[in-house]
C-alpha cells in the first residue's frame, strides 16, 4: 500500500487529523502521548496507537532530548518527504464541511449574522474567521463549541460575536474589523440584514 493509503487507512480517521494539525500547530515542541490525549481531549489508547501508526511511517520523530523511555516525546518528522503536502491538505479548511460547523452553533443560539470568512475562504491573514450577530446565545456552550473548534482545527480561531446593539453601534463607527470582514470574501449561512 502506498504512503497515503497507510497514512488515512485509519479507524480513527478523526483522531488522526486532530493529532495531525495539533502537532503541525507546534512544529518547535514535542508532546508525550497522555498530553496530545489532554489537550485534544481523546482517549489516551486511540492517540498511542495513532502516534505509533504514525512514528511508523515516519511521519513523527521522538526527541532526541528526552532519555526517559517511559515518557517519550513525539513531534512531526520536518523531513519527512510529503511534509508540505499534507500541512496544504490538513489546513484547507476551504473545503472543510462548515455545514457541521454552522450546525453545532445553531444548537445554542439565534443568529441575526452568522458568517464564515478568514481561513475559510482562504485568506489566512483576514480579520476574524467567524463573525456572530446573535439575538439569543447560550454563553457557556458558545464557549464548549468555540474551544471543540478550535481542537478540531488544530489552530486558533479569529472570531467577533457580538449582539444587535453593539453591531448597529459598531456599524455606525465605522469600525475597521467589522468593516474589513463584511467587505471581503466571506460565506453567510444568516443574514437577516
């Protein structure tokens, strides 16, 4: 089977991309298995066996650094031969399904505004990932989905979630975040406006 057969051939497919974009996230730091298991909130067997699947392909090396066997620490391989291919493949959120992502934010609130734009239309550089309008939000699992999102894509998330009455106040100064993010390349899954 070749490389990439053996790299997605994965029963944990899901777990693979989280560790993947985690690791790629922190390409100067090395991380023991029940830290990756920790921070990417995962079950800390799937994640030794992926880490092993993937040490094996040669994808991740053990740092040199650490003598202690019973504590290794894994980062990804830099030298390893498709290393820029699949950063591009793990980080095109462009073609990720954000219909997913809209739906587990439709179970905690009413939206006004609810748009998709930075990294998801491809500017890596844009003002804000997410914009949010909201009429009715539930605090706390605004925060549970923002922080599981951010887990999912392995990287922080540049949002602007505010209410009706600080959009219409933002609105009317002009404000150059709010601005930039209407007016350049986004998706809208609301506008009530």
């Amino acid at each position: 089977m070749e490389i990439s057969g053996k790299l997605f051939n994965s029963l944990n497919g899901e777990a693979r991309v989280k560790i993947l974009r985690f690791l790629y996230s922190n390409l100067d730091n090395s991380f023991t298995v029940k830290t990756l298991a920790e921070n990417l909130k995962l079950k800390s067997e799937i994640v030794k066996k992926e880490i092993q699947s993937l040490f094996l392909l040669n994808l991740l090396q053990k740092d040199s650094k650490n003598k202690n066997s019973t504590n290794l620490l894994y980062k990804i391989n830099q030298d390893f031969p498709y290393f820029e291919s699949l950063k591009n493949l793990l980080f095109d959120f462009q073609n990720m399904n954000q219909k997913n992502i809209f739906e587990r934010f439709k179970k905690i609130g009413r939206f006004y505004l609810f748009i998709f734009s930075g990294v998801f239309v491809g500017e890596d550089d844009g003002p804000v990932d997410i914009l949010i309008v909201f009429d009715l939000v539930k605090t706390k699992e605004l925060d549970k989905v923002l922080a599981e999102i951010k887990i999912d894509l392995g990287r922080d998330l540049k949002y602007l979630i505010m209410n009706l009455d600080e959009y219409n106040y933002r609105q009317k100064m002009f404000d150059r975040t709010l601005r930039m993010t209407m007016d350049g390349n986004r998706i809208d899954w609301v506008n009530k406006f």
